[in-house]
C-alpha cells in the first residue's frame, strides 16, 4: 500500500542555495499537500540536472539568497543561468510546474522565466523603504490555473523588502497583460489597496506574476506560512468559544490549498509530462 | 598585472524609486529638511581588481549582474579615482576601512567565479555613494553629514561638492603585518605597578590579585610568559567568560556568599529539581523537554559595549553570536526563534544631554533596529518577542539583548571531547576584526572608547552563519560530530579552551584560513572574527564532514588535536608559542571575597503630577516610548519565518494590537506549543532590587500564562545588566536581585536554565563614571500539550464582563512615577502565595475557554492595558468604573504591581469565575463593560476621568515610534 501510494505521489523537488530560508516550511507544504518532495542544493543539482526528468514541480522557496547581495535573488539567478538554464527550461517546456515564493519569485523574474522577464519587469524596493512582514489579502487572477483558484480572496503574510513590480514595456503605454497577473494586493472587501494593505506599491498592485500557459508561478506572499487554521494570525477572533477553528471555519483558504492544486493537478495530469518516468 | 575598475550602479531607470530614509536621516540630524524636489539618491559601487585576462568579461558583468534590471544601469570606470561626474551634484562616498567585513563582495566573487572570472585573483571591495542634489551645501555640513551616514569605526569617506575629480582611500589597501613569532612578557620580576601597568597597558582587565597569581605561577614553573599566554589567561579570566563577581565570594551584611549564583539562582534550580530540565547552566544555552524525544534550547545575550560603538555591527553580530550558542548547545540546535530587548535612552534626548563621544539614541535605535533585521531575517529564524525600554540612565551605554532558541532531540544534548579527536574550525576566516572583545566588555565606555576599541566592533556575516547553520544541521543529523561550540567571546582560545578543559590540545595557529596576510599568532588565537564554530571530529568522520560543508560552500581548517595530558600547546609554523596548564587556567584564578552594602528603602519622591488630569496622564504614557507600539520595529522583522507561529506579537482585529508574548508549533504538527515571554520592570531596580526581581519574574511569566503558557512546564533565563559593581552599594543591588530571583522562581516552581551577566555598564561622562540603572531581564519559556489555547488580549465583543484580576498595585517603581520625577517608596509586594495561585487558575480559565479576553497590567498599569485590549478590539470600546478600587485614583490607573490581569468574561460565565476565585482566595473585581462605542470610558464614581476615543487613543500610542521610521 506505501508503495503505492508513493507511486502515486507527484515528486517535488525544493531547490535551495546559500542563504535560503523557507526551504523546511516549502517541503513541509508540499508533502502535506500530498507530493513526495525532495530539497536539495543547487550545487548537487548542477553535479546531476537530471534530477528534474523525474520531478513535475520546482519550489525555488522564499529566503536571502547569497544575502541579496547585489539586488535579491541576482547571485542565484547568475548562477542558475550559468548552469541549469537550458535544463531548467526543457523542464518548463515539458509541462513542469514552477513555484517562486519572495526570493524564489524575485530570481524567476530574474531568469526571464515570468512575463516582464527578457528585461521588461523587475522586483525593486518596496515603497515604503523597507522590510515588512505583514499580513495581506490578495485577489487572484482571472485565467484558471494548476495553481489558485481565479476570482478568489486569499490571505497571506509577506515579508520581504523588495517587492515592489514595476514594469517597463516596449512601447510606451503598452498595458501589463492582465491574464498573467496571478494575485494582486487588495482589500478584505476585494478593492483597491493602498500602503499598508497594498505593502510595497506594485504596478497595479501585483503580488504575484503567472506565466502564459499557467505553470510557472511566481508570488511574493508566502503561502508555505498558512498550512494550518492557526497560523492565521487572528484565529483567536474567528470561534465563539476562542478554540483554533477548522479550516472550513475560516474566512479565506489556507495558504496550503495552492499546493495541494498543484499536486492535485499533477496527479491528474501526471501522463502529460513527458519525460517523466516512474524508472527513477 | 591586475585591473582596477569602479562601477556604479545608477538606478535612475526606476520610474517610482523609494525613499533613502537613511540619507534623509542624515539629513536632517545636520539641520537639513529635505523637499520632494531634491535630487536625493545613494549608489552601490563596487571596486573590481581582476587579472588583465578577464578585462573583456567587465561590462557584461557590470550591465547584467551588478546592475541586471532594466531599472538600473552601470557605469564603469578604470581606476578608483572617479573623473568629474557629469551629474554635477554634491556627494559621499562611504566605504568600509580596509579589513572591516563586507559581505557583498563576497556574493560578487561567487558571481565572478560563474561568469568564468579567475576569482582567485580577484579582488571586490564595495561603497555607497550619496547625491545631494538640490540642497545648500558647504564643507562642514557635508562632513558632519558623512559621519552620520558612516560610522568612522569602521567605514571611512570622502566628500565632494560636485564637479570635482572624486578620489577615494585605495579600497584594496592592506594592513601592516604584525610581529611574529614567540614574544616574552618580563613578568617573574615585576612589581606590583609594573604588574598593573602590563595589565592595562596589553587591555588585559586583570586585576592585581590576578596579576600576581599569574607572576607566582610563572615563578614556580621558572620562565616568562608568552605574550599568547598571558592573552589566553585574560580571555578565560575575564568578567565575560567566567563571570567572576556573580560567581564570587560576598559578604553582604549578615548574610555571606561564597558563590552568589551558585547559592541563590543555581540552587532554586536544584531544589526544584525537575526531570524535564535536560540542560542546565553547563552548557551555551539551557535545554527543556518538549516530550522525551525532542527538547528546546534558550539561551539570551547581552552586545551593549559593540552596540554603543556601531550599533549596526553590534547588535548584528550580537544576534550572530547568540544563534551560534544556539548552533553550539549540545552537538547543535536548530535556532526556531530569536528575541530582542533593548534599553536606550529617550528618542528626544537634547544633544547636550549627550555624553562627548555617544551616538544619538535615535541613531543607536535605528541601527540596532536594523542590525537585527538584517541579520536576524537573513538567518531565516522568527524574531518574535522583545521588548524596548526608554529611561535616561542609558544615555551613555544602551542595552541590547538578543536570544535564540533552538530545537534539537534529546541524543544531541550531550557532547564529549575524547583525546585524539581532531579540533576543526568550521566557518568564517580570522581576522584582525575583534580583537579583545572580551576583555572590552568588562571595561567603561569613554569618550575613547571609539579609538580604543574599535577592533573590538565588528559587521556581521548572516549568510556566512547561514551556510555554517545549514551544513551543522546535516553534520549533526549524520553524527559526525562529538562535541561543538562556537568561537565568541575570546574567538578560538576561549572555545578550544572549553573544550579541551578536560584533555588539553595542540593547535596550529598557522593552519587557521586568514582574511588577509600578516596575521601574528596572538592575534589569530583571540580574534572574535564572526560566523565561526569549533567541532571535536573522529578522525574517521571527517572526510565525510569535508563532503558535506564543500556543498554548503563553508570552509574547514584541521587545527590540530585534544589531548590526554592536561597541555594547551600552541604553535605557529611548528614554533611553540605558548605552552598553558589548563588545570591553571580553569582553576587558578585566585577568589576574592567583595563586600556589599545591603540596600536601604528609598524615601519617596512624589511624582509631579498634580497639574495633569487622568485622561492628560494617559495619553503621556500611551505615547512614551516604553508603551508606544512597537509596530514599526516589529513589522522589520521576519517574525513568520518557518512557518511555525501561532501566536504572533501583533494580533486582534486589525492585526495591530500587542500580544504578551508570541508561541510557535515547534513539530509542526500541532502535538505541542513553545510559548516564549519576557519581563523586565526598568522603574523598580532603583527601587528595590529584590521587588524587581520577583516582578521581573512575575511579569515574564504572566505574560508567557497570558501567551497560552503553563506553569506546570516553564523555565526562565536570567539577564542581569548592572554598572560599576566594585560599588558595594551596587553590588549589593545585585546580591538582593539574585535573592529575588530565586524566591520567585521557587514560588512559581519554574527553574532558571541558563543566564549571563553583562557587568560594567558604566560610562564617563564630564569626568564622572555614571552606572546604568539596575536591570533584570527575565526570559520564559514554556512548553504545553496539544494545540494552543491562548485568548489574546484584543477585546473580541461588547457586552461582556470587564474582571481586574489580582491585588492592587502601587505608585512606586511604576512608570507614571519615574517618567514624571518620582522616585522611591515602597512597591506593590511580591506574594509568594498568591502568585502561583494565581496563575494555575488563570491557566485553567484559559483552557476552559472562559476568558475572552485577556491582558497583564505591566507599565503603565490599568489605564494602559485597558487602552491596549481596546485596540485590537476592531471598533469594541470600554467602560469602566473604578470607584471599587479606592480613593486614590491615580493609583488605582497607573499604579504597577505583581500578579494582575485585566479580563473580559462572557456574562455567563462571571458567576463560574467568581466562584473560582473565591474558592481559591484570588482577588476579582469586575469593573465595567466592553461596549458597542469604540470609546474607552473610565469613571471614578461620579467622575468619568477618562474619554476618549479608542482611534484617537490608537493613534497617540501607534505614532511615537512611527516617526523613527517613516514610510514616505
């Protein structure tokens, strides 16, 4: 019956590098979501990229990457591209699903791999100036995905200081394609936020980038830090008799529903991968 | 031949480009107010030395790495000189001084390396370069100016005023090398002066008494010592490393010690005697267990000599050094939580209030601030209690506690060191950088301070600790390692020291890996260069050890071995150079027996405030910097960070409103709670010390009840911070606060794991050595079963039953006494009684779920907390009446004490609660209601003292601290 069901189970690979934080709490949402998930190193990737033929999800997890120095996620995504790029794209290419969350996020742009890549977007200081670790809601975007569910409110925590997406079309006026906007900053009403509720003053309050065929996401919220009812951080409000709620109890859905999305989606997509085998 | 180039990075492309608050800062501390129209702005610059082969790879590297967005572009210069810029605007250039860390240039040479750079031959030095555009300049403000966006102790600069060739110091310029070799202390025939003379002279802080142990043991072995081993005797010797006033012999009045701590702290713990309790007092941190499988570590720190200095490096390195106890408790924990406490001074303290030589207390908090943050968010680990405290006595020496704690299972506890295992340093490289820490720390801070001791002050490397946390956590996952600990304090001579306590050892200084050449011997055994561990490694296991920190791109050196003849031999390039009995140097300091004097009750100075009405009174203490919301420090914290909280600082209705204490999932699986708190009541020290011990203790572990804690399994740390304790009269606040602590921490029947003093926080200012204000800090922690059950203190509806729980507080040693030139009387009294009583029965409330709501009354008192619930409360006000409590008003507001709570009931259940109470003799009054108007209403009998809206009391709390750190 184990075996079995790790048959079943889609693999995940959790990629982390010097300086990732959110490696442990990434590998702990995506096995609670139902994947068999390994975390290794990008060093161990780079001595065997072949690794990725057995996987159908990367999570690049949130952290400091070689301490943001330069800019956040620069000296990951700089060696990313010397050594996996074309490997890591015939992963993309095959239907493989990506996650980048904060710091994996800010090096996915960085590779090109999300629209406003190829030097048209990029994650720059929050507006404010600073860090900020915060709670916020978020709407997600119009297209169905392998990843949310679209039109819904979701709640989250941030906490980065380079958040803030700008974009640089090619031509002056030319409008960020809203189908690959996947989550966007907003109030708990679903409007339009501002500072504190919209934290780091976004190009039309993007939170979180989707790529066009809907595999490769990319968010700086964490929903890694809401797998359980009582990690929302006012769950003490939410029951009468102030006992952690159920998680059908709660407002909005647990960080945790992104992940089992995509594993699900895996799971009944698993036959459309090509090159994954079970020979590994 | 090598290439020199300067590249800035310009990031004019950003079409929304976010303030530099900290230039503006700057700004304005030399009068300056910047407008939205000045062309304010501060570019990176980076300082390349490579090979000439690589010449052709530098602008490429330039445009798509250093700058790599289409928001920024490059600009690349040969040399360092910089010919005029065309932008015509004044500026700074600030760069580190040669030898200080600079961690960017680190990550860039990892960069280079890929893009196929020869980075062994290559060199990165970093700056920052800050326009000013727009704004009246001249020479004097732009210094005056570069020394607040520098700090001369370790960045260096140049100012120009625009159009101007722009030549910097040569970042890649190199030290002088220093003697080598074996140097003799004459020492066998000193005299006494002489003897206090090297002892100063050398920085050793060894006392006479010392010194002449040390001649005498010399004399009898028949030989000088080495310059390495009169170091490595003032390293183990010293206040910081072996706490020689807390563990010494005192007479205090009737009562005499031969060991304070052994006989007052230590001993509670033993008599409590607890299974659960799996380390105590003998290794870096104090370790409980979760269940028998798993366990915790704690352990808090103080960094305040560093942090005066720089407060940046300070408290960076500070929270460093507290994750590496963590790293080197047992064979390795794994840091889960950090805390902080500082103590400053006020933020609106007049420049010449400030002793010659102090940094600003809103420059120290704004660095220590972000010190923290960026240390502490980028190790990836919850910075998620704490504390800030404003009081005037800091005004020359603040104070910077930082704690971590950890998670390891119950096998990884303990750590042996067998002769023959191989000493291997693991980490960052030796440098000059803190060089006499330890003995620094014992010292006054002076005007001098900034000269003398600037080697002692460091900048910190988190992704350095980082890569070492990753790779010990798989080391101590495959036990590859018998015994660890952290190079801290006195660097290696103090860990290997440690370590080889027992055995001895033979180290080759020469085989540490060096940040630059021209390391003596000394200087490499005493260095505190950050970021490094020391293990005990089985000669057979350390291969796969190399395998493994070579992944996590973490560097090794075999220093040598432990032995089995009780030596530390030292050598450099096979040259003995210091030659110690370790029997001597963990057991030869001599003891001396100090004299305190036992401290008398201070007559009462009342605090004037007849002139201010209760509502005015409030509203000073809501926007005092102890009570203020500490929202804008918190919020630049990670304080999320692994996914395990489930009780944050922040919490109510808007998120907005301040817990007591924060609690986490340690297994992430919901089967147990750590629950962490802390207390330290500032006013009472001066008060009486012993009052403020108990309160302290008190105070953490309400806050730690009130934060889904449980006495049934909780455990405290103790941090003293005190001045001058040669003083009899001081030393004798620390012996009745030692007292205190201990009669708590039995009452409660919570032992106290693990602790450390920070002595000497003394400073000169006018030619006066003034002492801090006596400090306790108090840590708890606190294991429960199953899922959290914790209220929260936000108001969650109205219509409910308002309950003050406990006895009734006083004047002195509160807040509102101090804040307005009070002093002195006698304080609300610790009962050893009542308080264990109290806080079982509170705790089964809670996990009744009786309690809707539920807040400690600690500074400022009632008013305060009721104030505070109302903010979380999402529009619920209060009204309340304390006309029950008696005739003094101000008392029954603002009055602090022990053992009370403020609650809010559900109506049906005040009948159950009230019967509870008085069935186990708790004092329970209820005092009003929580209403559908957000107003908070306090009435005095037919005097409503107090109205004012809950937003409008919100926003005087919210914007005290707010204005340190704009967002705009």
């Amino acid at each position: 019956m184990a075996d079995l069901m790790s048959r079943s189970a889609p693999r995940a690979l959790v990629l982390r590098a010097a300086g990732t934080n959110c490696d442990l709490e990434t590998v702990h949402a995506l096995e609670l979501a139902g994947a068999e998930v390994e975390s290794i190193h990008v060093n161990a990737l780079s001595r065997d990229p072949s690794i990725l033929d057995g996987v159908g999800l990367v999570a690049f997890p949130g952290g400091f990457t070689f301490g943001d120095d330069v800019a956040s996620g620069a000296v990951l995504a700089h060696i990313i591209e010397q050594r996996l790029r074309p490997q890591l794209q015939r992963f993309v290419d095959r239907g493989g699903l990506v996650i980048g969350i904060c710091n994996g996020f800010q090096v996915l742009v960085r590779l090109g791999l999300l629209p406003g890549g190829e030097g048209r977007g990029a994650l720059l200081w929050n507006q404010s100036g600073r860090f900020e670790d915060r709670w916020v809601y978020l709407n997600s975007g119009s297209e169905e995905s392998p990843w949310f569910a679209p039109g819904e409110r979701y709640f989250m925590p941030v906490a980065h200081s380079e958040g803030r997406f700008e974009w640089f079309p090619d031509q002056p006026g030319q409008e960020f394609p809203t189908e690959q906007v996947a989550f966007s900053y907003c109030n708990e009403d679903q409007s339009v936020a501002s500072y504190p509720d919209d934290p780091n003053g976004s190009h039309r309050s993007i939170a979180g980038l989707i790529s066009a065929d809907g595999k490769v996401l990319g968010m700086m919220p964490h929903p890694e830090r809401f797998v359980r009812p009582e990690h929302h951080p006012s769950w003490m409000r939410i029951r009468p008799d102030g006992a952690i709620p159920l998680e059908e109890q709660l407002p909005v859905p647990l960080g945790l529903s992104i992940f089992r999305r995509a594993v699900d989606h895996l799971k009944t997509h698993q036959s459309d991968l090509v090159g994954e085998g079970g020979t590994r | 031949m090598s290439l020199t180039y300067t590249v800035t990075i310009l990031h004019d492309l950003d079409p929304n480009p976010s303030p530099d608050h900290d230039l503006r800062e700057a700004l304005m501390a030399v009068g300056c107010s910047p407008d939205e129209g000045d062309l304010l702005a501060s570019d990176p610059i980076f300082y390349l030395r490579i090979p000439e082969q690589d010449a052709d790879r530098v602008e490429a590297l330039a445009q798509q790495f250093l700058a790599g967005s289409p928001a920024c572009r490059a600009v690349v210069h040969p040399g360092v000189t910089m010919p005029p810029r065309d932008d015509d605007q004044a500026a700074i250039v600030v760069q580190r001084r040669p030898g200080v860390m600079d961690p960017v240039s680190q990550s860039v040479i990892h960069a280079m390396s890929e893009s196929g750079f020869v980075s062994s031959q290559c060199q990165v030095r970093t700056a920052r370069r800050y326009r000013i555009g727009g704004i009246e300049t001249n020479v004097s403000m732009l210094d005056g100016l570069a020394s607040r966006l520098g700090n001369g102790i370790v960045d260096e600069w140049r100012s120009f005023s625009g159009g101007e060739e722009e030549q910097v110091p040569d970042p890649f310029r190199e030290f002088p090398s220093h003697s080598q070799g074996r140097v003799e202390i004459p020492l066998i025939e000193a005299s006494d002066e002489e003897l206090v003379a090297i002892s100063v002279d050398g920085g050793l802080s060894l006392d006479l008494a010392e010194m002449q142990a040390i001649r005498q043991h010399y004399i009898e072995r028949g030989r000088e010592p080495s310059e390495i081993e009169l170091e490595t005797i003032a390293q183990t010797w010293s206040e910081h490393c072996c706490h020689k006033t807390l563990t010494g012999a005192i007479r205090h009045g009737d009562l005499r010690y031969g060991n304070l701590l052994q006989e007052t702290i230590f001993q509670a713990t033993r008599q409590l005697d607890l299974p659960w309790c799996w380390s105590i007092f003998r290794d870096n941190a104090g370790v409980i267990g979760i269940d028998e499988e798993w366990g915790v570590s704690f352990k808090v720190e103080t960094h305040n000599h560093p942090s005066a200095l720089e407060p940046y490096g300070g408290a960076g390195t500070g929270i460093g050094g507290v994750i590496r106890d963590t790293l080197g408790t047992g064979v390795g924990a794994r840091p889960i939580l950090n805390t902080d406490v500082f103590c400053f001074a006020p933020t609106d303290t007049a420049a010449e209030n400030l002793p010659t030589g102090t940094l600003h207390p809103r420059r120290l908090l704004r660095g220590v601030v972000a010190g923290v943050r960026d240390y502490g968010n980028r190790m990836g680990i919850p910075t998620a209690n704490g504390a800030i405290h404003f009081h005037p006595g800091f005004v020359g020496n603040p104070l910077v506690f930082c704690g971590s704690v950890g998670l390891m299972r119950r096998e990884h506890v303990d750590k042996e060191v067998h002769p023959g295992d191989l000493v291997v340093a693991v980490g960052g490289k030796t440098g000059r950088d803190g060089i006499h820490g330890a003995t620094f720390s014992s010292r006054e801070l002076t005007e001098d301070s900034e000269q003398d001791s600037s080697g002692a002050v460091q900048i910190g490397n988190p992704l350095e600790e980082k890569k070492v946390l990753d790779a010990m956590m798989r080391i101590r996952d495959e036990n590859l390692c018998r015994s660890v600990t952290d190079c801290g304090a006195g660097g290696f001579s103090s860990a290997v020291g440690e370590m080889g306590e027992e055995t001895g050892a033979e180290i080759h200084l020469d085989r540490a890996p060096l940040k630059y050449p021209g390391l003596g011997p000394t200087e490499v055994w005493i260095s505190e260069a950050q970021e490094r561990m020391v293990f005990a490694v089985e000669p057979s296991k350390l291969a796969r050890i190399q395998e493994i920190l070579l992944e996590e791109e973490v560097e090794c050196a075999v220093l040598g071995e432990f032995r089995d003849d009780g030596k530390l031999r030292l050598l450099h390039h096979d040259l003995l150079v210091g030659e110690l009995d370790v029997k001597f140097l963990h057991g030869g300091r001599p003891s001396q027996e100090r004299v305190s004097i036992p401290p008398e009750p201070k007559p009462l100075i009342k605090a004037e405030v007849d002139h201010l009405d209760a509502q005015q009174l409030l509203c000073t203490l809501l926007a005092d910097g102890n009570v203020a919301s500490k929202e804008p420090v918190i919020r630049q914290y990670d304080h999320e960070v692994q996914g395990r909280m489930t009780l944050r600082p922040l919490a109510g209705a808007d998120r907005d409103a301040p817990m007591d204490g924060c609690a986490l999932d340690p297994l992430r699986d919901g089967s147990h709670q750590v629950v962490v708190s802390c207390g330290l009541t500032l006013g009472m020290g001066e008060v009486d010390p012993y009052q403020m011990a108990c309160h302290s203790v008190d105070e953490a572990l309400r806050n730690c009840i009130a934060s889904g804690g449980s006495l049934e399994r909780a455990a405290l740390l103790d941090n003293y911070a005190w001045g001058d304790v040669k003083d009899p009269a001081i030393l004798g606040q620390i012996v009745e606060c030692s007292r205190g602590a201990a009669d708590a921490a039995l009452a409660y029947g919570t032992p106290f794991i693990s602790g450390k003093d920070s002595l000497h926080n003394t400073y000169r200012a006018g030619g006066v050595s003034r002492s801090i204000p006596p400090v306790l800090l108090v840590s708890a922690i606190s294991i429960t079963k199953g899922p959290l059950r914790v209220p929260g203190s936000d108001l969650k509806e109205a219509g409910s039953s308002m309950m003050l729980i406990g006895p009734e507080g006083a004047i002195p040693g509160s807040l509102m006494q101090w804040l307005h030139g009070g002093g002195g009387g006698i304080p609300a009294p610790f009962d050893r009684q009542l308080g264990p009583r109290l806080l079982q029965q509170v705790r089964q409330w809670i996990v009744a779920g009786q309690l809707r709501s539920l807040h400690d009354l600690s500074d400022g008192g009632l008013a305060v907390a009721a104030a505070e619930m109302a903010f979380g409360g999402g529009g619920v006000g209060l009204d309340l009446d304390i006309g029950a409590l008696g005739d003094d008003r101000n008392r029954s507001l603002f009055g602090e004490g022990p053992h009370r709570f403020l609650a809010e009931v559900r109506d049906t259940d005040v009948e159950r609660i009230t019967a509870d109470a008085e069935a186990v003799g708790i004092p329970l009054t209820c005092i009003g209601r929580s209403v559908v108007e957000p107003t908070l209403i306090i009435r005095h009998g037919l005097d409503r003292c107090i109205e004012s809206g809950v937003g409008e009391l919100k926003q005087i709390w919210k914007r005290s601290l707010e204005a340190i750190w704009p967002t705009s």
